[in-house]
C-alpha cells in the first residue's frame, strides 16, 4: 500500500561504543526507535471550580471563579509493551489533583503583591491599602506559585504529574499542561524531562 503504515516505526542505526576488557572500545551497530509518542486525556471528568483573583501590571482583579477544565499531554517512548502511559492511569492522577482544587479559594502563596496572613483557622489577604479578604483555612488552595493565572495553575499540574507519574512510567520525556478557564481560553505549560 503506497503511503500507508507499513508497520515498521521509522528507525535509524547508531554505533554505540562499548568498552572491552582491555580498555579498548569497540563498536556495535544496534537499531534505535527514534518516534516519540503522545497519548494525551482531557475535560470530560477532569474538571473542577474554583475561585481565585490574578494580579497583573500593580491591579487586582475581583474574586471570581471559573469552571476549569483541564487538559493532559505526555510524551514519551514507547514501551515494550507500546505504551507511552496508561490512560487510566492519567485520568486517575490528573483527576485526584483537579479534586485538591475543587471549590477552593486558590490563594498564589508566593506573591509580589499581595500581603498573606496564615492563621490557625483563616487566611487573612490584603492588596493595597483597602481591600481585605479573610477566608476559612479550608477554603484554600495555598498555591506554591506567584499567581493563580491559568499558566501557573498548568504549571503546578505538571510538577504533580511528573512527581507521580514518572516513577511508574520512566519513558516519559515531555508533560504538557492546558488550564481552560473558558472554553476557547487556556493558560498552557509544558516542561522536558530530564532523563
């Protein structure tokens, strides 16, 4: 069939040096896959709400929420057994860290702007000299980030996955992370991973 899947993954030979007894190397031609993959999941239940202010340019936006949906990419080699990830296993993960988030106050821990009282039972948030919020202890997110944009929210979805996913799944090489806060509107992140 012309221009169809033949079933062979384009690959490549490549001499890979390997050290003999004698401290002399020698050559072996070996045949290395070179195709990345990507299996990606996204909305459906991997959503939650949630209510936060952005900062930007010296201003604060109101408090306001979003109904957020979220959407996972990872890249990597393939196993031998063809897989890049388990796609139940994704969705499981991503789902746990989107219930984390659901109907917090997602509080930027980390920023320039904003002064952040942590109590025993609240967190007290002001900007500027007269605005003043004071929510209950668990209605917050701390977020370990300087904003809660949708970026920085991608961002923290793809340290979490990495920190899980990767011990069960080291071919990995690429997560990459989309906020929607609306439909047609997503903050994106995406990081390699260092192998």
């Amino acid at each position: 069939m012309q221009g169809g899947y033949t079933g062979s993954p384009p690959a490549f030979e490549c001499a890979v040096p390997q050290v003999l007894h004698s401290g002399r190397y020698k050559s072996e031609l070996i045949e290395v896959d070179m195709m990345q993959r990507k299996v990606t999941v996204e909305r459906n239940s991997l959503k939650f709400a949630a209510a936060h202010f952005a900062t930007f340019c010296g201003e604060c936006e109101p408090v306001h929420g979003h109904n957020y949906a979220v959407i996972v990419e990872v890249t990597g080699d393939i196993t031998n057994d063809s897989w890049v990830a388990d796609f139940s296993d994704l969705k499981r993960t991503t789902r746990r860290f989107c219930d984390e988030l659901d109907h917090k106050f997602i509080l930027q821990m980390q920023s320039r702007v904003l002064s952040i009282t942590e109590r025993p039972q609240e967190y007290e948030i002001r900007f500027g000299k007269g605005r003043r919020y004071v929510f209950p202890r668990q209605d917050v997110y701390p977020l370990p980030a300087d904003n809660s944009t949708a970026e920085r929210i991608a961002e923290w979805f793809a340290g979490k996955l990495r920190e899980e996913m990767l011990p069960r799944w080291p071919n990995l090489t690429n997560i990459t992370i989309g906020v929607e806060e609306a439909p047609g509107q997503a903050g994106w992140y995406s990081e390699d991973i260092a192998r």
